[in-house]
C-alpha cells in the first residue's frame, strides 16, 4: 500500500499551560501508533496571534506535526480525538503526498531536459594580469 504523508497544525487556547499541550501530543502520538501511522516531526510554534476570531481568542499556541501512514483512517481518528479536547480551538489536516509526487515528477523531467543539452565545454583559462605599475617602475630602475 503506498505512504501518505500529512501536515497537521492544530492550535490550542493560548492560557493553556505545557503540561496540557503535551497531553494533547501525547493523545495524538497514541492514535497514530495505534492505527500503525507515525509521526515524523513535532514542533511547538508558541503563541502567535490568529488571522480572525476563534471562540473570542485572538491568540493561540500553534503546534504542527508530520504524519506517515498507509491507511486514511489515521487521519479520521487523529481528528475525532481533537475535536474531543476542550482546549483545542481549530484544528487543519493536509495531504502533502500529491504534491510531494508532482514536485518529483517535475524534477525528473528538469533532470531529462538537463541530460540532453550538450555539455558547454569549458572556458579557456583568463590571461595572467598585469604586474601593477609600482611594480614595473622599481623594474626600471
């Protein structure tokens, strides 16, 4: 079956203490491992303020994570689980494998039409420099 790989940015009331943000981590890690997905990466991008209103927040703590798996139902259940958290106030999932797959395919044509130019054959070296004038003047002397 073949990988998929998804963004997920999640953020979370900013009055929020670390421990409470690292239990929501932790109940996201669980779900994924449990439907035999991984996650790639974590990070915490603090609080930084929102476009718009969310439930009268005006700021939130951002978190994003990385997610590899086979199976979609990862995804479904990772999600099912936040909306269940009090303190998360919006939540976005993304498929990055489609793009991921059209930046390879562009980068193998570039590589094809690269392969068939011909090879530019190298400039002849530059002729050595002048001896500066200071240089000539104690020459003739």
């Amino acid at each position: 079956m073949e990988e998929r790989y998804y963004d997920l940015v999640f953020i979370v009331r900013p009055a929020t203490p670390e421990e409470e943000v690292k239990k929501i981590l932790a109940v996201v890690e669980h779900a994924c491992q449990e439907k035999g997905g991984k996650i790639e990466k974590t990070e915490q991008w603090g609080t930084r303020k929102l476009a718009y209103r969310v439930h009268k927040h005006r700021e939130g703590i951002y978190v994003h994570q990385e997610i590899r798996t086979t199976h979609g139902e990862v995804i479904a259940e990772i999600e099912r689980r936040l909306r269940t958290q009090d303190v998360v106030i919006k939540y976005q999932t993304v498929r990055l494998d489609e793009d991921l797959k059209r930046q390879k395919k562009l980068s193998l044509k570039r590589e094809k039409r690269a392969a068939r130019r011909p090879r530019r054959a190298a400039a002849p070296a530059a002729p050595a420099a002048p001896a500066p004038v200071q240089e000539q003047a104690a020459a003739t002397s």
